[in-house]
C-alpha cells in the first residue's frame, strides 16, 4: 500500500514555538530547537492493489494536535537546512475519507483505515525536511562575527 501526503489543507493552524534555543556549530553553521505545537490537516491518497487493478481513496487527516521538539539544522556552505522531530512527539489524530467516497463501515474499510492512520503515524515521526535555501528569496545567511567591544585584551 502507499500512503501520499498530497496538500495541506486549509483548516490548518499556524505553528507555536516555544523554549527556542540556538547552538553555534563549526564553519558558521547552526541549530534551532524549539518546543512545537500545532494542528494541522493533511489529504492523503492512497492506492494499493485489489485483484489486477490499482484502487486509490483518498482521506482527510486531522491532526488535532501535536506537540514535538523540532530541530533545525543549517549548513550554510551548502545553502541547506534539515528539519526533523526529535524523540516521540506526542500526535493526537482523526482519519476519515474525503469528499463523497462511502463512508460504510466494513471490517476491511476499518483495518484499512488503521493501516493509514498507522503509516501516517510513522511517516510524520519520523520525517525529514531538507530544504535548500537558496531556492527561498532573501533567505538570511548566518555570517559569525566578533564585534570589537567583545574582544578580550591582553
């Protein structure tokens, strides 16, 4: 079975960040941690095979809340940030089909459904985002400097 991520849908929240903190790295990279927590609503396609045909439904997933520590690293010399949840964030999620699909309930519509919800589970746990960013117009660079009132005399 695969399980897409097709958009995010427009009942979806902007994010909240809180205890932010920045660690310098070596060569002027960095990383940002931050507590997250927010809700947001996916459509999901699915399509697995019954018989000789591929049979696609699609569902809405309402993550109604999750609450995770993100970890955003940049690598300035390669223009590329990596964002990725650490440890297990806490999701609390609601998966039902989109549009006007039936909504009868079955023992295979169920266990399919979990099956989804279970993909969808891990697939957001464990993902990965590594962005480029300088594809992002005006995307700020992180240049360390040593201003001259902070230098040690000797």
């Amino acid at each position: 079975m695969l399980v897409e991520f097709v958009e995010i849908l427009g009942e979806s929240s902007a994010p909240t960040f809180s205890n932010m903190t920045v660690d310098s790295l070596p060569s002027d990279n960095m990383t940002v941690s931050s507590d997250l927590s927010t809700t947001i609503s996916f459509l999901l396609r699915t399509s697995r095979p019954v018989r000789d045909s591929l049979v696609s439904m699609d569902y809405v997933l309402n993550i109604d809340r999750i609450r995770a520590r993100l970890s955003i690293t940049f690598i300035t010399a390669e223009h590329l940030m990596i964002a990725k949840f650490e440890g297990w964030p806490d999701i609390k999620m609601r998966l039902s089909p989109a549009g006007s699909q039936s909504t009868g309930h079955s023992k295979d519509l169920d266990s399919l459904s979990e099956i989804v919800e279970d993909v969808a589970t891990q697939a957001i746990r464990g993902v990965q985002l590594d962005i480029r960013t300088n594809t992002i117009k005006n995307f700020p660079v992180f240049k360390r400097t040593v201003f001259p009132n902070n230098t040690q005399k000797q």
